[in-house]
C-alpha cells in the first residue's frame, strides 16, 4: 500500500479527527499585525486572531510561497512518501492553489494539487472525503473526480458580520459597502465557483435566519442531506439559535459547529456567522 501526505493550508478548520491524523499537514497562512509577523496556527491561535480583529487591528496576509511548498515537498518526499494530495482553499480567493502547482513541479514525488473552490470547515470535509476514498479506491484520478463531483454538492451560506471587513479586504466594492453602511444591510454571502457572491440582503439576523431555513428547505425537498455544518467568529454560542433551527426540522444529518478559519474570518470579520450542507 502507497504511503500518502495530505496537505492543506490554515485557511481550512481542521476537526480533531484530521488534526490526530499524523499523514495530514498543514502549511500556514503568514499574517501581519502592528508590524509583526506570524505563522498561523503556529504561533497565533484562532482565538488570539479574533481578539486582533474585535479591537479593530486589520492583518494583513500573505500566501504560504512556492518556496515553502517546495521545502515541505522535499521532507515529504525524505519521509518516503510515494504521492501527496494537497488541497487548498478556493484559487479564486487566493494565490495558495497556485503556488502548490508549481512547487509541485519541482519536485521528484508525484503532488497532485486540488482547488477546493471553498475554504473554512467545507474544505476540511472535501480533505476528509477524499483521504476515505483514497483508502478505498487507492487512484488518485479516481479521488480527485469523485471530490469535483462532491463540491456540486456542497452549499455553503454566510452572514457577513462586518461589510468594513469585506471591503477592506478587496470583497465589496466601495459603493456596495457605502450603500449597505448607509442602509443597515449584511448580506448573505454563498460560493459559487469559488467566488464569494452576495445571494441576499437583509437587516435583521431573524431575516437572515429565515432566508437560510428557506434554502434548507429547498435542499431537503430535492434530496437528503448527508451532514449539516455551522461557522462561528467569536464563539459558539453564536450557532445556538440555528442549530435549533436545524433541529426543528428533524433533519437526519450529521451536525457539527466549527470555527469560521483564519481567511473567513479576516474577509468577513468575526461577527460572521455561516451554515452549509452536503447533499447526497
């Protein structure tokens, strides 16, 4: 049997079923902050992060290079791995993707790269998904298309705690963000092929609760639901009120509450709070 690495970056949220794998690493995201540098994830915990973004500090950020994807290739390739499968948050969002591909290329072990086209808690399911059926197919080409055939599946549903942030980070315009300061709107935010795209605008977090019990309705009533999966910023207690939601439907889906991740919540702030699922 081939011994195979899995590769992410911090921007996934990895559960303690990934983060006790010893196969899986992660290569972190670096961040800035009042002019020092650190590794997320390393030496800045998800916790200390949200404390930077409620005092109004903006990191900046910064892709893990092709440089350091090499390094980590190289070591890989020493520890006689025979492949690696390295996925990464949406190469629409970020360069992160990209930088994989070429250090990839410079290699002498074969990395088969994956554009996740999510981040957050959706790209740790797709790595799940994918290190089972590599167990059970052991193809490489054959997990890769069953992940593409998984992420139609994949509906992901976020509300923006802070339009300042998704300007600030280059994800609203400056009349979007004017207009929707001036109105009191947060949008709804979903991906679409690895985009972020604004699917609805409402005031109040009850319009926002039962726009997203109306997409969950529509899902349930075209087929079932595998897993149900809730994002939180600052802690949560921010979930409680839609995981009685969910509950309420008497949906027979597995359900967890995850953190919103480093780049979820540096582009949407830490109020942000998001629901997704995957269908059958």
């Amino acid at each position: 049997m081939k011994k195979v690495a899995w590769v992410t970056d911090s921007s996934a949220v990895l559960d303690e079923e990934l983060r006790n794998n010893p196969h899986v690493y992660v290569l972190p995201v670096h961040l800035i902050i009042n002019g020092k540098s650190y590794l997320d994830g390393v030496d800045l915990t998800t916790e200390e992060l949200v404390r930077h973004l409620d005092n109004g500090e903006v990191p900046s950020s910064s892709q893990p290079s092709v440089g350091d994807f090499k390094k980590l290739y190289e070591r890989l390739a020493k520890e006689e791995y025979d492949l690696i499968f390295s996925f990464h948050v949406s190469n629409e969002l970020s360069g992160t993707y990209s930088s994989s591909v070429q250090a990839g290329k410079m290699v002498g072990i074969p990395v088969f790269s994956v554009d996740s086209s999510f981040l957050s808690y959706p790209l740790t399911l797709l790595l799940k998904k994918a290190i089972k059926l590599w167990d059970f197919f052991q193809e490489p080409e054959i997990v890769i298309q069953s992940i593409h055939a998984i992420k139609s599946k994949l509906k992901v549903f976020v509300w923006i705690g802070s339009l300042q942030q998704l300007h600030k980070s280059g994800r609203l315009s400056a009349s979007k963000y004017f207009l929707g300061s001036l109105m009191k709107i947060k949008p709804i935010v979903t991906i679409e092929n690895g985009k972020l795209e604004i699917k609805a605008k409402v005031r109040t977090w009850k319009q926002a609760t039962d726009k997203i019990n109306s997409y969950l309705k529509e899902s349930m009533a075209s087929g079932k639901i595998e897993e149900v999966f809730m994002l939180y910023g600052r802690d949560e207690r921010q979930t409680l009120e839609w995981k009685e939601m969910i509950q309420a439907e008497g949906l027979d889906a597995s359900l967890s509450a995850n953190p919103l991740g480093t780049a979820l919540a540096l582009h949407a702030g830490t109020g942000t709070v998001g629901i997704g699922w995957l269908e059958k």
